[in-house]
C-alpha cells in the first residue's frame, strides 16, 4: 500500500511537471533580460499641490483616444505639530503618455470626499459601467485595509463616480490584505490579493453576480513565492495584477517581490523591489514562472535600461501596470510584447531608516521589444 501511494504521488508530480513544461513551452521565449525604460510620465508637482510627494499605484485604460490613468497621490503639509502626510487618489487623461504629465489634476478623494487608495480601473460590460476597485482604510480595526468601489457610466466625467461601497466579502478573519485585484474570464469574476507574507489569495463568484457574488465566495491560496539571492531572503511582497494574453491564451500575473529590511525587521524594502512573472492556462491556476532560474526576476534595476542604452537611475520596479489592448474586465494584451507602467525612484542614496511617507515615487513606463 505504501509503494502505491507513493507510486501514485510520483505520477502526480511528473503530471504537473509536464504541465507546467507544455505551458512554459507554449509561451514561447519571452523577453525579460532587456527593458527600454521611458522618461517620467507622471511626477510629484509644488508644496501646493495634493501630489506633492509621490506619485504611485497606477492603473491605466486606453479608451475613445486617450489614456485614463488613476493613482494614489502623497502630500506633505507642515503643520505646528510636525509634517502631516495625506494620502488619496488622483486621476489624469491625454491623448498620449508623454501627455499626461501637463494635463490638468483631479484629486478623486476630495472630489468624493472619500478615503480611496491604490485604484484598478475597467469597463464591466455586463452592466455597461466603469468600476473602479481600491481600499479604504478600516481605523482601529482589523484588518485595518478594506476593498471598496466606485462606479461610472463615463470614465470621461470625472465627477460621475459614485460614492465608495465596501466589496463586501466572505473573509472570515482579521488577517492583513492589500491590493485588490479583480480580473474576469466568460463565466467567473476574480479577486486576488496579498497578504505581504509570499501568497497571493483568490475568491470568485458567478460574472452575474459581481460584485455582490464575493459575499459568499470561498477564500483559497494562489499561490506563494519565496526565495534568496545575493542580496538576502525576498517573498512575493504585493501588488499581484493579473492579465489575460490573447496570443498564446494564457493568464500573465505580475508579481512584487521584496527583500527582508534590516533596519525595519520587515519584508519589502522599498528601495530595491523587483517583479516576477507567472502564467497559467486558467485563473485558477496552475501558476508557473516565466523566468528561467529562481534567482532570475522578470524585471529589476539590472535590466532597466534608457533609450540611448545607458543604465536606468531607477533602483527598482514596483506596482506593475501593463497598458492594454483592451479595456473591459477581461483586462486583455494582445501578447508579450508588453508596455508596463510602473514607480520608481533612484533609492541609492537613500539611508536605513528612511520614512516610507517621503519616499519620491514617479511614474515612467518600460518595454521589452
């Protein structure tokens, strides 16, 4: 009996490793040892401003001639007790990218006088409106972030969002989550999200019965990725965006990973983040990495380079953003040839110790072709 199990076990594990292999197969050679990185196409403006520390969390749709893009902003105020630091949402539209930086402002939390940070934003076809995912801060309780939405019938109309509703769950328990996620396939909508520990966690619910279908849906890990380098232990930190590639089929998630922080006694040091990359033929999962080796990222200061072939000054990539061929829930690219957003900054000279709230995150956008 014990040969057979382990027999059985065996045969179980050559079944997945041939599946991950097909897949890997299947994608092709994806490029990821190169990205040409762009000029700054959002940065933080005067004291005066709402955005005037950072500019960061980007989530962009291409629709009727022009990039939508919404972020979280950081402002700094000097007050008589010391530095007051505001955080919110900020949303932006031009025809172009290299647009975007001169084109008007608007502060979305003071618009909604809501508590909005780090939106997602698409068209849910279904009920022909634009949903905007974020979290609010949950203060004095736990877990001390909360999902919510927004919807409008027109991402044009920038006073047409509704006021934020809690995504309302069926998670259980107090334990920390960030970065909501929602992606849909024909028959289910997907909520993905980070514990800041290596996993990332998924529900799902019936596409007719988003977004209330959450309610009653069943909390499973996706996935968790750790590992070690040179520079020391890193986990899956956050950030977890998932996409679905029309050539070859397959779904594309991109992941955040950050290295233990010594000064901090915590993982995600801010200073040297990097992305990994995985594929599966469905939401579900199997989830497989793209890169060759373990010790390989999909994308780091070491592969960022400018257009006149110099190094990038950024130190880092985080919160991944890829800029679409689609715009509804589906969240399609047309293959891996990809445009991402990201942020980032030049944390070289940046000490031990440093407060996360001053932090200058821009917004500059890279590709791999």
């Amino acid at each position: 009996m014990k040969h057979a199990t382990k027999l059985s076990s065996s045969l179980a594990l050559m079944v997945l490793s041939c599946i991950l292999s097909s897949c890997k197969a299947e994608i092709g050679q994806v490029n990821y040892k190169t990205w040409t990185v762009s000029k700054p196409i959002l940065q933080a403006r005067d004291k005066n401003a709402f955005d005037n520390v950072a500019v960061k969390d980007a989530s962009i749709v291409y629709y009727n001639g022009k990039y939508h893009l919404f972020y979280t902003s950081k402002r700094a105020e000097d007050t008589d007790n010391g530095v007051k630091y505001e955080i919110g949402t900020g949303y932006v539209c031009a025809e172009i990218l290299e647009g975007l930086a001169a084109a008007q402002r608007y502060e979305l939390t003071k618009i909604l006088d809501a508590d909005i940070i780090a939106p997602q934003i698409f068209y849910f076809r279904p009920q022909e409106q634009w949903y905007l995912i974020a979290h609010r801060r949950n203060r004095g309780k736990k877990p001390n972030l909360m999902p919510i939405y927004m919807t409008n019938t027109d991402i044009n109309n920038v006073y047409g969002w509704s006021k934020p509703k809690d995504l309302e769950t069926a998670k259980s328990n107090d334990k920390f989550w960030i970065d909501f996620w929602v992606i849909c396939d024909d028959d289910k909508a997907h909520l993905f999200y980070s514990d800041q520990k290596g996993s990332v966690l998924r529900m799902e619910c019936p596409v007719g019965e988003f977004p209330q279908g959450f309610a009653k849906a069943k909390e499973e890990v996706a996935l968790t990725v750790k590992g070690q380098d040179n520079n020391g232990k890193w986990i899956m930190f956050e950030a977890e965006h998932v996409f679905h590639v029309k050539k070859p089929d397959k779904y594309l998630i991109l992941l955040e990973g950050g290295y233990f922080e010594q000064a901090k006694n915590h993982y995600g040091d801010a200073r040297n983040r990097f992305i990994l990359a995985m594929v599966a033929d469905k939401l579900e999962g199997p989830w497989t990495r793209i890169e060759d080796n373990s010790d390989e990222y999909f994308a780091f200061a070491g592969n960022l380079f400018n257009a006149d072939g110099s190094k990038s000054k950024y130190t880092q990539v985080s919160h991944p953003e890829l800029i679409r061929s689609g715009y509804d829930q589906r969240l399609e690219i047309e293959d891996f040839n990809l445009q991402m957003i990201f942020q980032s900054f030049d944390g070289s000279h940046v000490p031990n110790g440093y407060d996360y709230n001053e932090l200058p995150w821009e917004l500059a956008v890279m590709r791999n072709y």
